[in-house]
C-alpha cells in the first residue's frame, strides 16, 4: 500500500501553524488527479456521481464539479449542498432509506434527475407530493437484488436490509409502472457494498445489476432511461490491502458498460463513488498533547482522537486495525517504538491507533493519519464531550483554503436553551 498524498512535513508544519490542530487537510490535487485518472480510465458513457456522505464538505463537491462528478445526495443539506457547489439539477439524484416529505418536496421543486426510491411505501408518498404539486416525478427503484456481494467491507443488499425493495417483491408489483399516477418510473439502482478491493467483483456486480435493472424494467414495464450500478470502490487502509488498479478495472469492466451502452445508447449509466474520490486526499493532524506509559505501554494522548475519526477505529471490523499513522515531521526517522494514539474523550475506546509503529514521541509532536477524506468527522460523534467539528483545509494548486472553520464554545451552545428556573405558580 503506497502512503497518502504526495505532500510533505514542511508543509504540514506549516498548515498546523495557521490553521491550529486537530486539523483536517485534503489535497485537492490528488483528488483531481484521481478523479481525472479514473474518468480517464472509464467507459465514457459512465457517469460519476459524487456521494456527498463520504465528504459532505461544499468545497469538495464544488472542487469535484469542477471536474465533471455529478452528486448523488441523502438529506436535504446535501441537497442544497450540491446545487450551491454548481451541480446542475439534472445532475443530482437523491437517495437514503427515509426520506422526509419535505426532502421529497425539494427534489420536485429543484427538479432533480430522479429521486431513487426505497419501498413501495415511498412511492406512495412521492406520488402524493408529486400530485399535489401537479408534477410527475421521475423515479428509480433501488432494489435489492437476491444475490450477494463478495468481498465488500459493509454489505448493503442481497441480505435482509432496510435498503431498497427486495427483487422478488418487485418483480411482483406488475401493475407498479401505472399504480401511481403522478410517478415516472424510468430506472434502477443497486448499491451493493463498499469498501470493495477487488476489480473482479465490481465487474461481476455490473454484470448482474446491469442484467437485472434490464429484466426488471421489462418486466414493469417502464422504459430504462437510468441505470445506477452503485460502485463500492475501496482505498487500501490496513496492512495486507491492495488498492483497486484502474488501469486493469477499465480493462474489466469497460467491455461490459460498452454491450450495454451500445444496446441502450440512450440509457444513462450511472456509478456513484464516495470514498474512492476522496479517502487517500485526507489527512486527519493532531498534536500530541502530553507523552505517558500505563503498564509497559506508550500513550500519545493528543488534541483530536475518535471525535473526529470514529473510522480509525477499525471501521466496523472485530479485529482492530491501524489507519496508516505517522509522525508528519519526523517521516525519516526509524520507527523505533509502538504507540497508542488516542485522543481527549474519557473512554478507552479513543484510541486512533494502537500499538503504531513511530518514532519515539514527545508532546508538541505532529501526527497524521493518513487517507482519512472519507468518513471523517462527517460519520464521527463531534459532539461528544462537547468538542465540535474541527477545522478543514483544502490545499489546491499551491493555496490553502479554509473550508471549514472549528466549532467553538459559543458554536456548542448556539442552539442550546436553559430553561426557565423561576417559580410557576403550580398551575
Ligand atoms: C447507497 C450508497 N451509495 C453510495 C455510497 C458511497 O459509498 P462509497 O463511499 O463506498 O463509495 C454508500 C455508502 O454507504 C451508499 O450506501
């Protein structure tokens, strides 16, 4: 596994400085020489939606527009996110398990691409939105097919989940199509899994997904204007792991999007990736705040830990596993001795690494975990021991960009009340 991005202590040093600690960086020049390489690489019939949930910031998605992603949004501020970063509205789809009426409202009223449905229950109500706004909404099943993912980190379908509508259950509503009035059925969408490491299984899924979104709209009988074959694409984080090889994915992969794209020309194919685009471009920096050793081991206990980086803690896995970590400005140094990382929450579970391999360590030190752009603070518990969301900088052609300021106290309680002690009267 190769490191992270390309950029060097000084200039981490240097971010820290200005920017304070517990800091989040993204190189914006690795994202775009990502997303450029794989766009490269793909079919271009294949369209990348960005999925605003692995990175909810606005100036990642406006950098990521910029380059061609289109935005897959879950929640209303993702929706507005993604139409003030520039994403054109036929450009956006929404999806998510739950979606609130007023959520359905905003994606008749931007006039979105199409909102990804996830139970006939769902459908019922968009028809209601729709019709009450004298619309018709164009809509695409989220199924959830009867095979199952291999080799994905977090299985999302083809086992008993709250996602999308179970095939068999689809395949049996003949009358789905023309059930609801004010509903456009006009594609399918398949999110299998994420964090998938292997080019073989991305192309075995397209082959499936793409043969079912085919059989299921023939059999409903609505045309397929849309095919979502999910994506899953995964970053190498622990040791052992392989990044995926564009070069040999396209290689795959490409043959299949083409014999659908030449029977469908007219058909929008459709992957949407998160982490792929922006994991390896973060770094998440703490400062060690004081040095100490419990019972033979070595604590870093610093100012930013699982508050901010709830994935370094292995991401759902029983065995514990260490993002790669390292000391930022002392990366030629011999890695002499084992640390835990952790940070300044009261449980033992703040820990961002165990037993990391480094240099011995002394308070003031720079640390950096490394290909954290995804599922950073955004699927953390910020809030926790009220410490907020740290600051984000992204870096692009040689300039730094504040993207996000910290929160501070005043930021914690903003929308706090204290109740009114006075004395009622007992009525
Ligand atoms: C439906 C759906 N789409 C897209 C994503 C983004 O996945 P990833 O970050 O692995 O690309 C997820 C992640 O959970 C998802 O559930």
């Amino acid at each position: 596994m190769s490191g992270a991005s390309e950029r060097q202590g000084p200039e981490f040093s240097r971010l820290a400085e200005e920017y304070g600690t517990p800091l989040y960086v993204y190189d914006g020049d690795e994202i775009t020489e990502r997303f450029r390489g794989l766009r490269g690489a793909l079919h271009p019939s294949l369209e990348v939606f960005y999925s605003l949930k692995a990175n909810p910031n606005i100036s990642i998605c406006a950098l990521l527009n910029t380059l061609g992603a289109r935005a897959e949004v879950s929640s209303l501020t993702e929706l507005v996110t993604a139409r003030k970063a520039g994403v054109e509205p036929r450009d956006i789809i929404f999806l998510g398990p739950g979606k609130s009426r007023a959520e359905l409202a905003a994606c008749m009223d931007e006039a979105i691409y199409t909102i990804v449905c996830e139970s006939v229950g769902e459908l019922a109500l968009i028809n209601e939105v729709a019709a009450e706004r004298g619309v018709v909404a164009p809509v695409a099943l989220r199924v959830n097919p009867s095979f199952a993912v291999k080799g994905s980190g977090l299985t999302m379908g083809g086992k008993p989940r709250q996602f999308g509508t179970d095939e068999e259950q689809l395949f049996a509503e003949t009358d789905l199509a023309t059930r609801f009035p004010a509903v456009r059925l006009m594609g399918v969408q398949v999110y299998l899994g994420t964090r998938i490491l292997s080019e073989d299984v991305v192309v075995e899924n397209t082959t499936r997904i793409l043969e079912l979104a085919e059989r299921l709209a023939d059999k409903l009988g609505f045309p397929l204007e849309m095919v979502d074959i999910g994506g899953g694409l995964g970053v190498a984080y622990f040791d052992g792991e392989r990044d995926l090889d564009v070069d040999v994915l396209a290689e795959k992969l490409n043959p299949v999007l083409d014999a659908f794209a030449r029977r469908f020309p007219d058909t929008r194919m459709i992957m949407e990736l998160g982490r792929f685009l922006v994991a390896v471009s973060g770094t998440y920096m703490v400062r060690v705040r004081y040095t100490k050793t419990s019972m033979g081991e070595n604590f870093a206990v610093s100012d930013g830990g699982t508050n901010h980086h709830m994935a370094a803690v292995g991401i759902g896995s029983y065995v514990r596993r260490n993002f790669p970590i390292v000391a930022l400005e002392r990366e030629d140094e011999p890695t002499t001795e084992a640390w835990n990382v952790s940070g300044p929450l009261c449980t033992p579970n703040d820990l961002v690494g165990k037993k990391v391999p480094l240099p011995p360590l002394a308070t003031g030190d720079l640390l950096g975990v490394q290909r954290s752009g995804a599922y950073g603070p955004t699927a953390s518990p910020v809030h926790f021991l009220s410490h907020g969301y740290p600051a984000e900088v992204l870096v692009l052609e040689g300039r730094s960009h504040l993207i996000r300021e910290r929160d501070d106290v005043t930021d914690m309680l903003a929308r706090q009340r204290l109740y009114d002690a006075a004395p009622g009267d007992g009525s």
